[in-house]
C-alpha cells in the first residue's frame, strides 16, 4: 500500500460544523471498493446488541471491518458512508459506536438516511461504504 493518504478530507468553513462527518472527501487511488451494507448480524443470523442502537453500531462496524480486511483496506480508505437507521437523530450514539471502532475521530464524507425498518426484524441500523485502493 502506497504511503500516499487515500483521502483528503474537507469540511468547508463556511459550512455548518460537521459532528462526525466530513462534507467532503477526495479520493486517491485507482480501484473503488462498494461495500454493501453491513448490520449487527452475527454468523449464525442473529441480532446482535438487541434494542441498543450504540451496540448494533459496533457491531455493523465490525462486520465493516472484516469486509475492509478480506479487501486489504483501511478506515483511512474510507471516503463515503451511507447510514440507513430507524433512529436517524441519534447521531451522537452511532457516530461514538462508529469511532470506537475506527479508532478515530476523522470521518469520510457521509449521509444518514431515517427509515421505517430494515430486511431483518429486530435491526436498528445498516451501514455502507465506499473504499479507495491503492
């Protein structure tokens, strides 16, 4: 992997402030990964976290970062993410599920998305992404 950053990220200061997302990230790099979206499913199809929205966001993030392991990707790869939850103001609790696991407080530019439910019931959120590789 180059040592080359895979995106810039840029929130314009003219702008509202950005709490847990940046408005705009520029890519690098010659190949995009399409992540599907992922959820608090465990292997075996059960939810994981149960009613808790922080808990289902780790969990997603989890599964997240096995799709980014199994692609030879990072977090810093990241430049687009889309969040479909039944519990859309509550950007506070999934943006702290989101940095435990990243580690890190940068986000890519990013969309939440209120919703009704999703394909499994018992699933409070889906998170998506967008990968740049090197």
């Amino acid at each position: 992997m180059s040592d080359k950053p895979a995106r810039e990220l840029l929130s314009p200061p003219d702008l509202h402030p950005t709490p847990g997302f940046s408005h705009v990230a520029i890519a690098e790099g010659s190949r995009v990964a399409y992540v599907a979206g992922q959820t608090a499913l465990a292997p075996d199809f059960s939810v994981i976290g149960g009613e808790d929205l922080r808990a289902q966001t780790v969990a997603a993030m989890r599964n997240l970062e096995v799709v980014l392991q199994a692609i030879d990707a990072s977090w810093d790869q990241v430049v687009r993410r889309t969040i479909y939850t039944t519990q859309p103001q509550e950007f506070a609790t999934i943006t702290s599920g989101i940095e435990e696991v990243q580690g890190s407080q940068e986000h890519p530019a990013q969309t939440i998305v209120g919703i009704t439910g999703l394909a499994v019931p018992g699933l409070l959120i889906e998170i998506e992404v967008t990968v740049v590789l090197g």
